[in-house]
C-alpha cells in the first residue's frame, strides 16, 4: 500500500513493522495517514498484530522499523478493559488525566462534568467502579479520554466484552461523539459490523506478520441512525469487508 | 395509589433486607453457641475428669474470673503488666510498619533491589527467636528494648510480603494508562501502586498486629529486666501452680491479640470497605 502524502494528518504510519525479542513478526510495511474527521477501523484475524499497532501509535511500543508521527501530548486511548481505578468514584476517575496533565482544579471539575455529560453519566458521580455495568465502565472510560479534547483517539477493541444491545448502543454513542468532537479516530475490533457501521474507512488487515490487505471507504452520512444495521447497502458493505477478511486468513 | 406503591416498596425492602435483630442473631448466635459449649466442657474437665488435687491442671471458669479477675492486687498486677506488653507491642509494630512499609516500596522500585533484599528477609524470618536470644540480648541488653526487637523481628515479615504483593497488584493496563500520560515514578507510586496496595497492606497489618502481641510476650519470657510484662507474669504463675491467676494472664493475652486484630479490621473497612470489591473486610 502507498503511502497517500498528507501533511494535514493528525497519525501517520510509515512501513512500519515490529519484530518481538522472540523473534515474532507482528507487524510489516503498515503505511497510513488518519486526520481529524476520519475514523478509521482496523479488522483481522485474532495475533495478527492489530492492538500492536495502536501500542506503537501511543509510544507504549516502539517499532523495529519505520516511524509514527502523531502529538502524544493529548492521545485518547482507550483500552479493551474500562482500567478504571476502583478507589476512585467515577467523576474522580473522570478526573484522573486532566490531573496527571496538571490541568488546574477549576477546569479539571469543568472538564469532568463536561464529559460526563456527554457520555450521559450524570446522577453516577459518586458511585464507584464496582457498583457500574460493563457499559457504564466504557462510558466512564471514554469520558476520561475526552477531558483531554484528545486530537487523536485510539480505541483497542473497547466494546468487546460487552452484550450485543450494549455494543449497539456504545457503537452510536461513540460515532454521535466522533461527530460533535472531530477527533481523528483509529478503531480496533472483530466485529465487521460495528467497524461498517461506526468508520469512514475500514482497513482490513492479514495474519501474521499484520499488513494492510485492503481498504473500504465507507460511504453512509452521519448521524448514523440504528436502522442502517438493517439497510441493503449496509449488508453488502459488511459482506464485501467480510470476503476480504476470509481472505486474508488464508 | 402512592401511598400503596409506596407500601410495597417498603415491605419488598424489608423482604430484602434481612432485620437488624436477624443480622445480629446470625453473627453472634454460632459464636456464643460455640462459647457456651467450651464453658461447659471446661467445667466437665474441671469437676468430672480431674480430681481434686490435680485440679490446678485446669481451674473451673468461675474460680478464674475470682481469683484472676475480680481480687483487687490479681487484677491490678495482671492489667498493668498487660499495659507494659501493649507499650512492647505497639511499639514494635509501629517500627515494623514503617520499615516494612520502606523495604517494600524499595523492592516495588527496582527488581535487583527486590532480588537482593527479600531473601535476606525470608531468612530473617525463619530464624528460630530461641536461637538469637543470646546475640540480641549481647547488642540490645535484656529489657524492653530487646522485646520490641523481637517484636519487630516477628511482626515485619508479613508487612514486607503483603504490601510488596499489593504494590505489584495493579493491572498492566492501569500502569499503561500511567506511562501513556507521562505520570512520575512518584506520582505512579501515589495515584496508583500504593491505592492499589490497601487491601493487601491491610491484610498483613492485622496478621503482623496479632504477632505483635504474641512478639511482645515472647520476648517478655526471655528478657525479664525492668518493668514486668504479661509474659513475665505467665512465667512466674506457672512455676508457682497458680492455675487461676495463670488462665487470667492467658485470657488477658488472647483479649489483646484479638483487640489489635479488630482495630486493624475496623481501619480496613473505613479505608478500603467502600471501593474493594470483594468487600470482605471484618470488623
């Protein structure tokens, strides 16, 4: 895949490939540009290096070959568990990055009210993390990330251990969120539905070692509404994503 | 129409929600069950097993409680030996603590320093007391202060191993989170390691506590000088055959192992009760 040149763009991978202390081959030649407005999913076959990718776009890897550029200063990221720190009652987990970024104690309580609002936790303050569902956690967890006005959003497969409603109702929130913020969003998951439904662009990726293998621009306006699940168009998007996804099993 | 919903409602919360006298009854019930049968089979020991001039093998309860507890001098002298072992006790784990507390953090920090220090403190704690009594009495004489060093010697280990083990317990994603945000060894320690760290810091403070108290009698047995302790006082009662006064020290004793081990437990359920999960805490 070339690289398509953006100067604009808020991530951008550059043959990037990654090679463990083991030996294993994780990651070879990933090239792409994401730049606010664009959200894009990556899906694949389970190890072939998908969460990889988002760790070396964080800085929590770094890679054996190619560059990453991208501000780390106010990354969203949010991971496949809510890692909300059970001490914490869910405005103080809210709270946490704006913290560890030194944001004042004024704004800090604005922020956190703020994204609380968005991701539609108010009355939940006060309540700790074990005392919330699965969803509410990754709500919780989304807030978070948006106290820092994030530029750039990862998202490693968030939604994964949740149930099939909550899924759809998180995937809505987070495409209404992606629409109202602006951010640049790369999006991990196996669910080709919720990567068609929620992106602009779904890429799909091989088996190990992970390269690009294909590319959908996904062309449904936002807001989403629920019922697109349910249109023709949707389905033979998902099946064309899907072929592509068999494919590159193999 | 309220009134009767608001009816239901209080009768399905009082369905739910066992009374107080039900939640009373099942937490006292089985222990005074329990204590009554101990009574009873101690008065079988006393009067229906031992004759009466080896009675002092085993003295009923009630000649206990009158002789150990209600004679004025008994009382006096057994309460404020207690005192002196509460003083060794406390004072031993409060060292405990605060060096357990410091080894523990040190070893969280760096692997070489927890591969360096710990097995010296495996080692520390599997020496038999017996075995150093001469050397400690040599460096630390043979008063109070060589009892608060056996104390800590007793008490430190479960505080190394448990608040190590709670330091180390915080999930790889939350550490992730931390160094995604460029968060400070300090402020990863602060915000994350230590927080993550109560349940298990609580843990080993109520085992260390009870230790302590067990530290602080045993230490008493071997170094007598200056003010006598409660282990003083068992070691003189014994060698004189005084049954009576001997179960009032025990009986003592045990009341002030089990006090430290509630304190510590009321503590935890204040700190931790709220958040934790398993929400286990006992007071």
């Amino acid at each position: 895949m070339n690289k398509d040149l953006n100067t604009s763009a808020s991530l951008s991978f550059d043959d990037i490939g990654m090679i463990f202390p083991d030996g294993t081959e994780a990651l070879q030649n990933i090239t792409f540009d994401l730049s606010r407005g664009e959200f894009v999913t990556i899906v694949g076959p389970s190890g072939c290096g998908k969460s990889t990718l988002l760790k070396i776009a964080s800085g929590l890897l770094e890679p054996t070959n190619g560059s990453v550029e991208v501000d780390r200063e106010r990354l969203g990221y949010v991971f496949q568990d809510a890692t909300l720190l059970p001490w914490r009652t869910v405005s103080k987990n809210v709270e946490l990055l704006a913290e560890l970024h030194g944001t004042d104690a004024q704004e800090r309580k604005r922020l956190v009210q703020e994204s609380i609002e968005l991701v539609g936790l108010e009355g939940f303050e006060n309540h700790y993390p074990k005392s919330l569902s699965g969803g509410m956690k990754m709500r919780c967890s989304l807030a978070r990330s948006l106290t820092l006005k994030p530029p750039v959003f990862l998202f490693d497969e968030p939604f994964g251990a949740v149930d099939e409603i909550t899924r759809e109702h998180l995937n809505e929130e987070t495409q209404q969120l992606f629409k109202q913020e602006g951010f640049a969003g790369l999006f991990i998951t196996h669910s080709i539905s919720e990567a068609v439904f929620m992106s602009t662009k779904v890429l799909v990726m091989s088996a190990r070692p992970g390269r690009i293998v294909a590319e959908f621009e996904i062309p449904f306006e936002y807001p989403r509404k629920p019922d697109l699940r349910f249109d023709a168009d949707f389905a033979e998007m998902c099946g064309k994503v899907s072929v592509e996804l068999r494919g590159s099993h193999s | 129409m309220n009134t009767t919903k608001q009816k239901r409602s209080a009768s399905a919360a009082s369905l739910s929600q066992p009374s107080k006298i039900h939640r009373y009854t099942a937490a006292f019930l089985p222990p005074l069950i329990l204590g009554a049968g101990v009574i009873g089979l101690w008065y079988y020991i006393s009067f229906g097993l031992l004759e009466e001039k080896r009675r002092f093998l085993l003295r009923p309860i009630h000649s206990v409680i009158d002789v150990g507890f209600l004679d004025g001098d008994n009382r006096s002298e057994s309460l404020k030996a207690l005192w002196s072992s509460t003083e060794v006790a406390l004072i031993g784990l409060s060292i405990a603590i605060g060096l357990g507390f410091v080894l523990a953090i040190l070893m969280s920090q760096a692997k070489f320093l927890e591969r360096a220090i710990f097995p010296y403190m495996v080692t520390l704690q599997a020496i038999p007391i017996l075995a150093i009594v001469p050397l400690i009495s040599f460096w630390f004489g043979t008063g109070q202060r060589s009892r608060v060093v056996v104390c800590v010697i007793i008490a430190l280990f479960p505080i190394i191993v448990n608040t190590l083990f709670g330091l180390q317990s915080a999930e790889r994603g939350m550490h992730d989170l931390f160094t995604l945000h460029h968060a400070n060894r300090f402020t990863r320690l602060r915000k994350l390691m230590f927080p993550a760290a109560l349940p298990a810091v609580f843990a080993g403070l109520r085992i260390s506590a009870g230790l302590s108290v067990i530290g602080a009698i045993v230490g008493d047995f071997f170094f007598g000088k200056g003010e006598a302790g409660i282990g003083q006082m068992l070691k003189k009662h014994a060698n004189r055959l005084n049954g009576e006064e001997l179960l009032a020290c025990v009986i003592l004793s045990s009341a002030l192992g089990v006090l430290v081990f509630w304190i510590f437990g009321v503590i935890q359920n204040k700190a931790v009760g709220r958040w934790h999960e398993s929400n286990s805490a006992t007071s």
